[in-house]
C-alpha cells in the first residue's frame, strides 16, 4: 500500500513519545523542573520536557541555561531518520488489513475523531487503513505542526547543541518507538486514540493544565495528570510504553555516570516523575537525583 503524501510528510515530524499540549499564552517567568545525578567521574542533568511547545513561551530558566553551559554532551529521546526510513518504518508498522479504523471506535467517538483529524488539515478517507496509535500520533503531531510550527523544546536543545558545538545523542531510534506501540493490543491502542481525541487542544487561548504544571515545576500534579491517568486507563500501556522506557533510561544514565564528563538528559516529563520515574529507579541503582532549585 502506498502512503499518502500528507502521511509521508508526517514522517518527518517529531515522533518522541510524549503528551499532548496546547496554549497560546504564558503569564509567569518559566521554572521546569532539574535535577541533577554524581557520581565521583560524571554529571548528569535531568530535564523533563513536553515534546511540543508554543513558539511564544519561553521555557528556559537560568537554572537550565546553566546546565547548558556546563554539558558536552545533550542527550534526547529518538532520532527521527530519514524521510525514506521512516516512511518505510510507517508502511510496516501502522498500515492496517482488518478493516476501517472508524469501525473500530466506539459510536461516541466516531464524529469526534472525524471532526478532530478534519481540524488538523487530514481527510479521514485517506487514513482509513492505518493502525489506532499511528491516528494518535497523527493528531498530536499534525495539531501541534500546524498551530505551532513544529516549535519544541528537543528542537530548541538541538538548536543549542548545534550552536554551540555540543555532542547531541538520543536513546532510542523510530523504530524502537515505533514497534512498542504496534505491539499494543488492538484496544490499548483504541483507548490511548480515544484519549488523544478528549484531551485535543481547543482554540480558546487557554494554557493546557498540563504545560502549566510543567512550566511551573509540579512534579506531583504531572505525574497526576500523565502517569496515573494513563495507568488507571491501560495498565499494559503504561508499563510497556512509560515503566519499561524509565527502566532503558535509567540504565542508560547510570552508563553516562560511569565515564566522566557533564551531560544534559532530556526525557519526556512523564519519564521524569512518580514512583517509577527515571529518579527513582536510579535510587535503587545507588544514585541520588537532587532538584536544583536555583
């Protein structure tokens, strides 16, 4: 099956798993949460993010830019390839052959997602044969691509990182990504769209609660809000898409703790707070994570 060239285009959005954030409007100075990892060699900071951000609010804290400062090294979720590779990773793993995914919906939610991915520019006619996570990830990247210009805070750290002549590293490939959310049973997958569809940015100029808990460095009201909600929802999702990430990333940190050197660790917000957030499973590997707070 060939894809669509509205889909193909799509490939080339940010593809990091994360939430879905809106708002068009920021009143307070931004104070994201940091933490920083020691060991007797290495540094590592620890940044949550939301992997897509309006262009007018400004997230950097003197507290981050310094952390900037100090690393060789900034680290980010996924690469997202090539346009040619990552086509080919969709044709393999979001094209479905069991028939059209509005069939798949619950009534109640059949309108809504018609509406929804009319209002990110896609014709639902196109897409009837994709998989119910490849829509998710549809509408938040289309959503956030035409509102916001595909402005982020990883695209802002490359930026950086390539500016200033730093070493930029990511965790995990497409493909990787990719393949933990076709894995989803069919109705983790239907649940995480219905989701997607509830919580779709409206056009009221309002902050999301989530950006503004970010913004504000809640942790306890972001793991509220992302971690428990998505656990309550599907417990299998959380554990293959949040709880065994933390563990690959915290693995991972631990790593960069025994060489030497400073790094700068961007993960996804919900990657970075609760019980099973990358702090904690370092804790339990012997490493305390502190919050820098100025």
């Amino acid at each position: 099956m060939s894809l669509p060239g509205r889909l193909r285009r799509f490939a080339t959005r940010a593809l990091a798993l994360g939430v879905l954030v809106a708002g068009v409007s920021q009143t307070a100075a931004a104070a994201p949460a940091l933490w920083v990892v020691r060991s007797s060699t290495a540094t590592v900071y620890l940044f949550g993010t939301v992997h897509n951000l309006p262009p007018n609010v400004v997230w950097r804290s003197p507290m981050v830019d310094r952390a900037l400062s100090q690393s060789q090294q900034i680290w980010t979720e996924a690469d997202t390839g090539s346009l040619r590779y990552l086509t080919r990773l969709i044709s393999r793993y979001g094209i479905s052959q069991q028939g059209n995914l509005r069939s798949l919906l619950p009534r109640q939610y059949r309108t809504r997602y018609e509406m929804e991915m009319s209002s990110a520019g896609l014709r639902v006619d196109q897409y009837g044969h994709i998989k119910p996570w490849l829509a998710q990830m549809m509408l938040n990247g289309e959503a956030m691509h035409r509102a916001h210009r595909g402005f982020g805070v990883e695209a802002d750290l490359l930026a950086y990182a390539h500016a200033h002549h730093r070493q930029a590293h990511t965790f995990e490939s497409p493909d990787s990504q990719f393949a933990v959310l076709a894995d989803m049973p069919l109705e983790a997958q239907v649940r995480a769209l219905e989701m997607e569809i509830d919580g779709y940015p409206s056009a009221n100029g309002t902050m999301n609660p989530l950006v503004v808990a970010w913004l504000d460095g809640q942790d306890e009201l972001l793991d509220h809000i992302t971690n428990r909600r998505l656990a309550q929802s599907d417990e299998r999702y959380f554990d293959d898409v949040i709880v065994r990430r933390d563990e690959q990333f915290a693995n991972a940190v631990v790593t960069l703790l025994q060489n030497s050197g400073t790094s700068f660790v961007a993960l996804g917000a919900a990657h970075l707070c609760g019980g099973t957030g990358v702090q904690a499973l370092l804790k339990n590997l012997g490493y305390t994570a502190e919050r820098v707070d100025k």
